[in-house]
C-alpha cells in the first residue's frame, strides 16, 4: 500500500484495499491552462494518502508537464515502451505516494503511431489492471483524438473550469462532444480559480443549465471548487506539489474536499480492463 505520511496526517484514511476495480478517472477541460495538470497530481496525492495506490498517467502526450509539476525526474517514459523495449512497470516513477506514468516528449498524437506500436502500448497498459486501484490521466488541452479517445474510455470524467467566458464554452464543447459519444451517463465538473464555494456553484450552475437544456444523454454532477491561491504558482514553481508544501493553503483545503467527494463516490463497475478495451476500439 502507497502512502504519503505527510498528506496522511491531515486526511484521514478510508482504509479502502483496492478491493473491486479500478476507478479511472480523466481530467479533462477544453481549453488549455485551467487547471488539469495541478488537480491531476494533487488529487492524486490526497487519494494516496487514503490508502489508495494510485497511477497518475500523464495522457499529455508531447508535453509532459505532471513530472515537472511533482519535480521528478523520470527515467524512462512511455516513449521508451512505444520505441523501446520497456515494460510498462519499468516506466513507473514514485512520486509523492504515488506512481507516475510519464508520457515523454516528441509524441503528439496516438494515431501517429504504427499500428504494432499501438498495440503494443495498449497492450502494455493492459499491465497496469493489478498495480494500482486509481488510475488518474491527465490529458491535454483542446479535443483532439488523442484526448476525446483517453476521455472517452475513462469510467470517470472531470471536466475542470474557470470562472473564464472562454474556459466555459470550451469546456461546454468538451461536454457536447461526450453527450454525442453517449459513453457517460454523467461527467463530474471541477470549478477552479474561483474566489469562494459560491463563485464555484456558480460556475457549475452557469455549465449545467445549458447542458440541462441543450444535451439529453448526459448530466453533470459537481465535484467541488479550488479557490484562486497564489500558493498554486508558488508550489508550480518550486516543484513540490501544492498538497505537500503548502498543505494548509485554502487551494491545498479544496484539493483534499474534492479527493474527499470522490471516496465517496459508488464503487466503479469496470475498471482498467474495460478502459483498455475502449482505448483498443479508440486506437487499436
Ligand atoms: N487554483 C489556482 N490558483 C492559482 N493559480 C492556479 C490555480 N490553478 C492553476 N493555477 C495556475 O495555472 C497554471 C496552469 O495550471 P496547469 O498547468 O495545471 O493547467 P493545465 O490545464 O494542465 O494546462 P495545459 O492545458 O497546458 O496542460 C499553473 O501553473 C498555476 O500557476
Ligand atoms: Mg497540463
């Protein structure tokens, strides 16, 4: 069992043994910059703290951003299970209670690959089922088929936003594309960058009133609000996870409330093996 005693003396733990299946969960947003690499690592490191083993798979292809934001150094990445001869386990990194997955650079798109390199891939994270009992993938901005395909075979969707006109529609256009694909019955939506709980029920608000009257295959669900803290860019900056370094900050405080509503989530019916399968119906 993963843990990490400094997040551990502060949330206290569930004593969930990673019986069941995995939950996997995508962090997503439509536009970029939002937030989804921050939530990403930092949920990851409160859920670890509750016992919970939990793989952050760094689905930001090309850009690897989660091992700067954790201030590790990985030594291989999934670049060297798609080019070279690693496994998957060989290309797990612990960082802060949990294992990164780094996507490596130089690789943008899934379908730039060949189709044994894809296979390959698919089938090494097909390894993954008995390592951890969360999988978190930080995706990429934007709606690429690299990562609608990532989002579309994850059990659980986090679409992260701001109070942001911009970050709004785009991430309506995000939750448009799912309502088409009807692969969610529900996506959860994460307000970020808000000044208090009100501006995030807000934000939610403003998001599930056009879905309720527009959209009619899925619905959203609230998973809480980060406030605006500049201990976020200070922690950033120093490469130590906010959760770890200012663990008492207000946007630290929100991270472990949302970490906390998704313990109580119900237990997910399929988990890594059924998200593989989509991957390979996505990308195979
Ligand atoms: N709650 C917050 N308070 C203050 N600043 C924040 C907050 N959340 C995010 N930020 C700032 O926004 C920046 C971008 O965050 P992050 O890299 O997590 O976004 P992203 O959605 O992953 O971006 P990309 O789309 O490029 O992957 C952070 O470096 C941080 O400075
Ligand atoms: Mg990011």
């Amino acid at each position: 069992m993963t843990e990490n005693p400094q997040a551990a003396s502060w949330l206290p733990g569930s004593g969930y043994g990673g019986a069941g299946p995995a939950r996997v969960i995508a962090v997503a947003s439509g536009k970029g910059g939002v937030g989804k690499t921050s939530v990403s690592v930092n949920l990851g490191i409160a859920l670890s703290a509750t016992g919970r083993r939990v793989i952050l798979f760094d689905a930001d292809l090309g850009m690897a951003n989660a091992e700067v934001v954790l201030g590790v150094r990985p030594a291989y990445t999934l670049m060297d299970v798609v080019f070279g001869s690693r496994g998957i386990a060989e290309v797990m990194t612990p960082a802060a209670g949990c294992q990164l997955i780094s996507g490596g650079s130089g690789l943008a798109e899934l379908a730039n690959l060949s189709h044994p390199q894809r296979q390959r891939l698919l089938q090494e994270i097909t390894g993954l089922k008995d390592s951890a009992d969360t999988l978190i993938l930080d995706t990429g901005a934007g709606l690429s088929k690299t990562v609608l395909g990532f989002v579309a075979a994850a059990g659980d969707v986090i679409v992260v936003v701001t109070p942001e006109p911009t970050s709004l529609t785009d991430a309506y256009g995000l939750i448009k594309v799912l309502d088409r694909y009807r692969v969610h019955r529900e996506v959860m939506v994460l307000a970020n960058r808000v000044r208090n709980a009100g501006e995030g029920q807000a934000v939610f608000r403003r998001l599930a009133v056009v879905a309720g009257r527009y959209l009619h295959n899925i619905e959203l669900k609230p998973a809480g609000h980060i406030r605006e803290d500049p201990a976020v860019s200070r922690a950033v900056r120093a490469q130590v996870p906010l959760v770890v370094a200012s663990p008492h900050s207000p946007a630290a405080r929100d991270m472990v409330e949302v970490a906390r509503g998704l313990t109580r989530e119900p237990a997910p019916e399929q988990g890594i093996g059924s998200f593989v399968k989509k991957l390979f119906r996505v990308f195979g």
